[in-house]
C-alpha cells in the first residue's frame, strides 16, 4: 500500500468567469470544490489507477469534516489526526485565460498535536509499502518535521517519496535519513545548489552526482514540456514527452509523483516507471479536474513517451 501525508490540506474552491471585475460584485454560476493539497492529488490519481493507498494527514473544524465526507464519496480511504484548528480554503479564479489565487495559511498545529501526528503515523506504518510526503509544512512544525517522520519510516523499513521544496527540502538534504525518491523541477534545483540550473544535460549530471545528493536512489528532474532527467543509482535518464494540448497544468507534478510512486510499488523497470509517472503528468494536465486522469487517452500517448539511457 501507499500513504500519502498531506499535512496542510485544503479545500479548493474553482470560480470559473468570464471577466473579473475589481472592487466590484462578481457572480458566479460555474463552481468546482475539491478536497485540496497536492498530496491528496496524489491519492486520488492512484485511486484511478487501481493502487492501494491511504490518506493522512492534519484536519479540523467544520472544512475538516467536510473534506473527509468528499473523500469519502470517492472511495478515498483515509486516517486523518484531528487537530484543534480549521481546515483552510484554497480559492482560484479562472478569468479570461488567468488564474488569480487566494491562498489561505492555514491552521497552526500545536506541539500536542505534532506529536500525536507521529504516534498515529507509527501505527499507519504498519500497512505500508511506501509513503510519499507532498507539499510545504503547516506552521507550528519544525522544519525538520520531515526528516523525523522519514527517521521512522525508514525504522518502519517502508520506502519514501518527498516532493517538496524550500527550507523542508533543505533540512532533509543536510540531514542523515534520505528518501528514496525526490523530484525537484528546475527552479527547486536552483534554490538548492545556489545558481541558475538548466536543462544541459552534462550540467544535470554533475549536480545529480554531488555530494548534497548522496544516498537518494531515485532524483527525478522535472523539465516541464520538455520531459524529465533522472538519476538512479549510478544511471542516468533523459524522458522526451510529446506535445499536448493543456487544459489545466495544475498537479500535473503531484500526477506524475502517483505515477513514480505506483511505478516503485510494482517493481517496475526504470524506463517504465518514468514512462508512467510522466504518462499520468500529462494526462492530468489534459483535463480540467486536478488530479484527475482519463486512462482511455494512455495507450496513445504511452507509445509517443521515449526513455533513453545517457
């Protein structure tokens, strides 16, 4: 099975219109609401897939429940700690081609409920395969919050996917417990080495293989249209996608990571796992739910995905 932990989730509110008029009354027939955070991207593009996997996480208040209740009509299987604080909305406006976002903080979580967050997560462990950790920290958590929960999977001897970014990531990569998988995109990979980084791929090969990245089986480069480089063990890996036409990118990242990540679960081959994750990146990004993939179009665009060892 695969946990995936969202630790600041959300509900995504969607406002379709057709022109947004500042400091002005806007009304609006066409509304999506999701339960949000890329980590619950993940959960439900494996859910499509046919993977096992479980949710965790941090909810609370009124949004809490209802965010369990939507995946509950999914089918979404979930264990939840309960926190003190209100889930938070996530509100974005799709306006004449633009997308305007109003992105709540979200709750505080206690030091009680930290805690309790490991305890619970202790006891998921116990069902687990492998867990991908998404998304920044909540406030209240240290930033090396992550680095003690891998500390126990890797106790658990249960694999770890981490996508996230920042000063998380950074505590990670300065600490002794490594993930098994991370996929940072080209910006992320700037942030971490301290300049600019593109896409030569002599260049993506020497940062791979420096020391801030010893011990991580699996760094998958995220290069947008341009496909993906990744680095396993010793081997190195350039993914050329075909164009598509996108209708909304949004967890196109959080679709691929379901993809590495049902890929690591099954065992499969290097080329066919980064075939997969990139296959369901880009069949998120045709759609316009996020997290959302339609396996009737896999077939056609799996044969256009090219994978060659350099």
């Amino acid at each position: 099975m695969i946990i995936t932990v969202t630790l600041n989730p959300s509900i995504d509110v969607v406002y379709q219109l057709d022109t947004l008029h500042v400091d002005a009354v806007n009304r609006v027939q066409d509304v999506r609401k999701t339960a949000g955070g890329k980590g619950l991207n993940v959960t439900r593009v494996l859910k499509q897939f046919g993977d096992p996997v479980l949710s965790t996480g941090f909810l609370g208040g009124g949004l809490g429940q209802v965010l369990a209740q939507e995946l509950d009509r999914q089918g979404i299987a979930h264990s939840f700690q309960e926190i003190a604080g209100e889930t938070r909305n996530c509100v974005a406006i799709l306006h004449q081609g633009q997308q305007t976002e109003i992105l709540e903080q979200g709750p505080e979580i206690l030091e009680e409920e930290s805690k309790a967050f490991k305890e619970h997560f202790k006891v998921l462990l116990d069902q687990a395969d492998w867990v991908v950790f998404s998304d920044s920290l909540p406030r209240g958590l240290s930033v090396d919050y992550y680095v003690s929960l891998i500390q126990l999977c890797q106790e658990a001897g249960v694999g770890v996917i981490l996508d996230t970014s920042g000063a998380s990531l950074e505590a990670v990569l300065d600490s002794s417990y490594r993930p098994s998988l991370i996929k940072p995109n080209l910006d992320e990979l700037t942030q971490l080495v301290g300049h600019e980084v593109h896409s030569d791929l002599d260049d993506l090969k020497a940062i791979l293989a420096g020391d801030r990245f010893s011990g991580i089986d699996w760094i998958v480069v995220s290069l947008g249209a341009e496909g993906a480089f990744a680095k396993h063990g010793d081997r190195y890996y350039r993914v050329k996608i075909p164009k598509i036409s996108v209708v909304n990118p949004v967890g196109s990242g959080d679709a691929t990571v379901a993809g590495l990540a049902s890929g690591l679960l099954h065992g499969l081959e290097d080329g066919e796992m980064l075939k997969r994750g990139n296959l369901l990146g880009m069949l998120n990004a045709q759609e316009e739910a996020t997290g959302f993939v339609n396996l009737d179009k896999a077939t056609d665009l799996l044969e256009q995905i090219e994978v060659e060892e350099v």
